[in-house]
C-alpha cells in the first residue's frame, strides 16, 4: 500500500500553496496497492512537531476503496470530512508563523475491512477508537515545513 503527491516527495518540503502563506489547499494526492479486504479508507493529516501533541490538519473517512487519488484542493468523493484540531472541516494547512524549527507533516493513509458509522462530527479520537481492529493496511507520506515564528 502507497500515498505520494506529486509535487513533494517523502521528507521534503511541502510546497508553499498548500500552507497558510499560499493557496492553502490540500495537494494532490495518489495511492494505491489497497489490501484487497478493503471497504474503506480513512486518511489523517497532522502534525506530529506540534505541543502539546499531534495537531489534525485534515481527517477524511469512508473514502471508497476505488479511489486512487484526490485531485489539490479537493474533498475524496465520497469520503466523509471529519472535525480537525481547529474545530472545522476542511484542509487547513502548515502555518510557520505559528512554530519555530522544522515540523513533520504526516499524511497517513489507513485501509479498512469495514465503512464507519459516524456522522461529519466525529474527531481523530472518535474515528481511531471506531477503526481499532478493522485496519488492514496503512501507509505514510511525510512533509516538511520550516517554521518562522520570530522569538518571543
């Protein structure tokens, strides 16, 4: 199982329209060999630099196992967005006015052997204790991202 973008490879620099300082939209994204158990697919993007703990940029669930990518700046047809850190749906990306140092961006692609029933209210906690036991598979792209928040 995969997920690449091609406009960034795995540990470089995701491109400046797909963070706060540009378009912020989400890039495009493309996977494949899918476990053949497969019912859905779950992908979460967050990052893992962020304190207190991982920040969820996006959470997508239920996107139908015949996806095999999402175009920039789209939503996985049939796919159900869930609630990220910021309390909204939707993509929100990297925004180094907020950090210092580099973050690690994680697109994480789960596949699972069932479709979950929850609504677009659900969290990252609500979707992983509801997908605990049905992965099959997973796979993980990481994207840079220098912070520039100037000392305090």
């Amino acid at each position: 199982m995969f997920i690449t973008c091609p406009e960034f490879s795995h540990l470089t620099r995701v491109p400046t329209s797909h963070t706060c300082n540009g378009e912020n939209i989400s890039p495009p994204l493309e996977f494949g060999d899918l476990p053949a158990k497969t019912k859905s697919l779950v992908l979460v993007v967050e990052d893992r630099d962020a304190v207190p703990g991982p920040w969820v940029h996006w959470l997508v669930f239920n996107i139908p196992p015949t996806t095999m990518s999402i175009p920039a700046g789209h939503i996985p047809e049939g796919g159900t967005e869930g609630i990220a850190n910021g309390g909204t749906h939707g993509y929100e990306g990297p925004c180094a006015k907020y950090f210092r140092g580099t973050h690690h961006y994680s697109f994480q692609l789960y596949a699972l052997d069932t479709v979950l029933d929850l609504g677009a209210g659900a969290d990252k906690k609500q979707v992983a204790a509801t997908m605990q036991n049905h992965i099959v598979g997973s796979a993980t792209l990481i994207g840079l991202c220098e912070g520039t928040k100037a000392e305090a």
